[in-house]
C-alpha cells in the first residue's frame, strides 16, 4: 500500500475511536509526522509530535534515560520504548510511534549497519519494540521507516477491533 493510503487509512482507524496518535522521531527526522499531516482533516487525529535528532533532545523532549541511552545506545529497542512511552505521555495521545535508526550513508557498524532501525509503539496495552533492517540509500530507508511506522501503528489499531 503507499504512503498516502497508508496514512488515510490510519487516520479513519483512529477516527472511528475517537483516537489521537503521536510520533517521536529520529532518523526520520520528522517524516512520519509529514505523512499523517498530507491527510486532510488529520488535525481530528493528530496534534503533535517529536523530532529527537541528538541524545539531549530524546532525553528533554521524551524523557529517555541517560543510563538507557549510555547502555544501549540511541539506535536499540530500549531507546525506541522509551522514545514512544514518553511522546504517548507528552502528546497526551492514544497510541504512539517512537524510529530511532541509521539511515546512512555513514555512521553504520558492525552490529548496526546502515539501515538498521529501532521501532516503540506505545498504547493503554503497553510498549512494543522491534528491528528491522533495510536496504537502499538514506532517502530508501527513511522512506521503508516511515511505512512500517504507519502500518505498525494501523495494525495495532486493527488488533483493537
């Protein structure tokens, strides 16, 4: 499915509950926030989101842990937790979205290559995290991020009904 339906399709599910979503972001860079916001009228279900770029802005914005971060990294599955668990308290929102990953060129390693990519959805049933790694330059990976960020999200909508 694409971008837009994708989006459009998220937006009816939270819609239908009366539901708002929030996102906070890293290597997307605000990407995920960009695809909800081409959707007419997605101000209904959406209000605000969270670009946190550096440690010290995932740490002020979402309240990520110093020791988290320090343990684990930006780019790991604690980080992304507690990335969505902080935008879903911040936003006061329903259900929340949490990326933090290596979109490249640069910056890959041996246990995180470029394309690796840290997922957080946070709702009332708790947190969730995952990896994923994908393949292709910066604007690839950033794009497969955003998707699999809005069709997590729509699935976790759709485990509801």
């Amino acid at each position: 499915m694409n971008l837009p339906s994708l989006a459009e399709q998220l937006g009816h599910a939270l819609l239908a509950r009366g539901w708002r979503v929030t996102a906070a972001e890293s290597c997307t860079g605000g990407g995920i926030a960009s695809a909800i916001t081409e959707v007419a009228g997605s101000s209904a279900w959406f209000d605000m989101a969270f670009v946190t770029y550096s440690n010290p802005a995932k740490q002020k914005l979402v309240g990520v842990g110093e020791a988290t971060l320090a343990a684990n990294g930006a780019v790991s599955e604690a980080v992304a937790g507690e990335m969505a668990a902080g935008a879903l308290r911040e936003a006061a929102a329903d259900l929340a979205v949490a990326v933090s990953g290596i979109a490249g060129p640069t910056g890959g390693t041996a246990d995180k290559p470029v394309g690796t990519v840290c997922f957080g959805w946070a709702g009332a049933a708790g947190t969730q995290t995952e990896t994923r790694h994908f393949a292709g330059d910066r604007a690839a990976v950033r794009q497969q991020t955003v998707h699999y960020a809005l069709a997590g999200l729509l699935a976790r909508l759709q485990e509801k009904t």
